[in-house]
C-alpha cells in the first residue's frame, strides 16, 4: 500500500466525526449516529444499553408534543447529556438541516483539522483561545461554566426555556424589545449599553457592532485595549446574573447597584490576587496550566486510580477506571478499604487496578495515579521501607508479560477514579467491579471525555 493511500485510508473513518450539523428541521440529522447537539462525540456513545434499531433516529422523531422526548432520552443518556438536549432549541424551521466542519475556525473543510483529529483527539477542539481565556478568568468558579455557554450559543436557550414559565414571547422582557439572543443579553439590551457605558472608555462603535463571537473572544482574551481582562468578565457575569434575578425573583437591581457589584467582585479577584502573590513569594515563578484527562495513545488502555482517606486515616477507600485509547469506559471499580495512609490506599488502588486490567486481557496500560509518591516508591523503595508490601506487589504485576506505564496525574486531570474512590467509602468491605458505568460516573466519564480542563499553578 502507498503512504497516500494508507494517510487517506486513516484518516476516512474520521470524517463523520469531523461533521457537526446545524439542526433546523431535524429531519436530516440522525439523533444518535450524527454529531449535533454539541462539539464531542455522537450521542450514541455516551448512551447505555440503546437499543440497535435506534441508529437510525431523526433528531425531529425525538420531538413529542413540541417539547424534547426527555423522559425517552433519560433512558438511555447520562443526566449532564439530557440537560443539554433541554437547551437546545427543539426543531422548528422548514430549512433542511446543514452540515459544517466542526474542529476548524471557518466552515470549510480543512486538511490540517482532519489531520489534527486523527493525531490529537477532539480534546484539541477545544483549545479555543476564547476558552482558555475563559478558563484563566481569576473570578469565582462559575463564571467559567457560564463563557462556555455563551461561546456555545447556549444562553438564548437556557433562557427561553425557564422563560416558558413565565412569558411566552421571546422577546426581552427587561426593555420590551428585540428577540433575546446572547448578544442582547450581554450587549444590545438598554439594561446592558447602560452599564457598558460607564465601564467603557473609548472605542464604542466596535464594541457594539462586531459579531457576538468575536466580541466574546476579542474582550475575553484581552486582544482589545479598550476594557482589562477582568472587568470585562465580571461584567458580562454580572448582566447575566442580574438577568436571572429579574426572571426569577422579579427583582431588577438598577444600573448603579450593578456597577457596584462589578466593581466589589473585582476588588475581591484583585486581592485574591495580592494575597496569592504573597503566599507563593517572590522567588518561586508558577504559572497557570490547564490541566485536563486526556486519553492514552493508540493500542494503549489508560488506567486512573486513586485513593481517598478521610476520619484521619481511619476510613480508606480506592477506585480507578479502565478506559481504551478513543477514550471509551471499559471497567471500574471502588474498594472499600481498613485504615492506611494515603499512600498504602493510592498503592492498593494501582494493584486493584492493573489487576482488572491483566483479567480484561490489555497487552499496553498506561497507568495514571495523582500520588506522585507512588510513583517516586516504586522506582526507589527497598525491602525494608514501611510499604514495601505495596510496591513489590505492583512491581510483581509489572514484570508481567506486558508493557506497563506508571506516571503521575494532577488531580484535575483525574476526577473520574477521585469520583469512584469517593465511592468505596459507601460500600460493603470488598472490590466492586463495576461493567457497566452508573448515571452519576457517567457524568463523570463525560465530563472527561469533553476534554475540559482546570487551570492549576504549577513550577515552570
Ligand atoms: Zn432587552
């Protein structure tokens, strides 16, 4: 086989991953096999025990009595999955639905993305400068969630629904004007031009005419001079938050109540700020890394443990997941464990773990565990050290006919074997192999397998 052919054979099974459609009439766009309701992989695989048949679904058949199928849905998707079908916008135009190019800036079809796809995972989607800058936002934590949503045209449809409630026109019920889109919210609304301009100082006529998507990216990013970088979130945050009150608990704080909220979380952030530079020092440069799961190489399972200790190393508990190298949920499980440190509770968690793994037949593991202790003992420890026991156990299993990997993971990077440690604490002593994800790992796997990822200090 050429190297042309065998380049185009690889990267041919990734071109429907490479398509998202624009769901308008739903009626070309299948529910489960297509990749629609957002930027990650087709919802057939975040689904459970769905049934064959179902494959072929139109997004519109999932409509009943005008409203998502979510009793229907719940059935088979995970709770974060169906609370993203409910803000979504239900089918409703006579327009055919449209196909783009999900993991390049411009519609177009790019050689470099499919490439991109087959080398480093839809995780790279997301690298989107604007969301980095989401995620380096110094502000509280929610504030992150809520960019994602406004990069992702989610607003508008959050809104609509829990407006249903109470309105049933779209318009904005703060100045009775135009249709409520992000941009209004944010933007457009008298509400917010009244607080845009006592934070601007110059330059309005860009800041109000550029594209929702540009605005967002240009500001969050800090490319544009004319507001900083904090300002600029706390007050879209603000106009958000605001806006809920005002739909929720019909309470409408004035321009300059805003503005004073703005300027008091901003205070905080600053010295939140201050205080860090304080506790880190002079001498130690750290800098902000996003740290997030990402899936092992081609042909090799990731395995991630953990342990957890809590009632002063009276209560111990480990966990761990076995995933395969496109990120998909092989096997689990959570122990429930007598007393040990940290440490002794990490080190079981890894033996469990790569013994599931030998069982489940994986001839490469890649074994992720966020106790760099583990990994430093297993390197060093000599007969005579207090853990001894643990190490030449794991070593025992390595020396197997196989090829194993042992290297440490911060523990953002490891939330869902953190979620299934956790877990233990609650179940009969013993291993619980777990061959099927519950709803709530689900979540978790899911949360993974969007390639999300939290900003940590780290040494440089
Ligand atoms: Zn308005």
């Amino acid at each position: 086989m050429s190297n042309l052919w065998r380049g185009i054979l690889r990267i041919l099974h990734v071109l429907p991953k490479g398509i998202m459609w624009n769901v308008k009439n739903g009626m070309g766009t299948r529910f489960w096999e297509d990749v629609w309701l957002q930027d990650g992989p087709p919802l057939g695989e975040l689904a459970e025990n769905l049934p064959p048949e179902a494959a072929n679904v139109k997004v519109v058949e999932m409509v009943l009595n005008g409203n998502w199928n979510l009793d229907y849905a719940r059935l088979y998707l995970p709770e974060a999955v169906v609370m993203q079908l409910q803000l979504h916008p239900v089918p409703h135009a006579s327009e055919a639905d449209t196909p783009c190019w999900r993991l390049s800036s411009s519609v177009r079809f790019t050689v470099l993305s499919a490439y991109e796809l087959t080398a480093e995972g839809e995780e790279e989607s997301w690298q989107h400068p604007a969301w980095k800058a989401a995620w380096k936002v110094d502000g509280p934590q929610r504030v992150k969630p809520f960019f994602w949503l406004v990069l992702h045209n989610r607003l508008l449809s959050n809104a609509e629904r829990r407006w249903r409630h109470f309105a049933t026109a779209d318009g904005c019920t703060v100045c009775g004007g135009r249709p409520e889109t992000n941009s209004h919210v944010l933007r457009e609304c008298s509400y917010a031009r009244a607080v845009w301009a006592e934070v601007l100082s110059d330059e309005p006529d860009v800041f109000f005419n550029t594209s929702i998507d540009h605005w967002v990216m240009h500001y969050l990013s800090g490319q544009r001079k004319i507001i900083d970088s904090p300002l600029f979130e706390v007050t879209c945050w603000n106009l958000w938050k605001n806006r809920n009150n005002w739909v929720f608990e019909k309470q409408l704080a004035s321009t300059q109540q805003l503005l004073n909220q703005v300027r008091a979380l901003r205070r905080q952030i600053e010295q939140a700020g201050v205080m860090a530079r304080k506790v880190l020092g002079a001498g130690l440069a750290r800098n902000m890394e996003l740290i997030g799961w990402k899936r092992s190489l081609s042909g090799w399972f990731c395995l991630n443990t953990d342990g957890s200790v809590t009632g002063g190393q009276v209560i111990t508990a480990a966990g761990g997941v076995i995933r395969n190298d496109e990120g998909r949920f092989v096997k689990a499980f959570s122990t429930n464990l007598v007393g040990g440190s940290i440490t002794h509770t990490e080190m079981v968690g890894i033996v469990i773990g790569l013994q599931l793994a030998w069982e489940e037949g994986c001839q490469k593991v890649l074994v992720q565990t966020d106790s760099a202790m583990a990994v430093q003992l297993l390197q060093e420890a000599t007969p005579g050290h207090p853990h001894y026991v643990q190490v030449s156990a794991i070593r025992d299993l390595l020396a197997r006919e196989w090829e194993v990997h042992v290297g440490h993971i911060f523990r953002e990077g490891n939330v869902v074997a953190d979620y299934l440690a956790s877990v233990g604490h609650a179940l009969p002593a013993g291993v619980h192999v777990f061959k099927n994800p519950s709803s709530m790992l689900s979540n978790w796997l899911y949360f993974d397998t969007l390639g999300i990822q939290t900003p940590r200090l780290v040494n440089s």
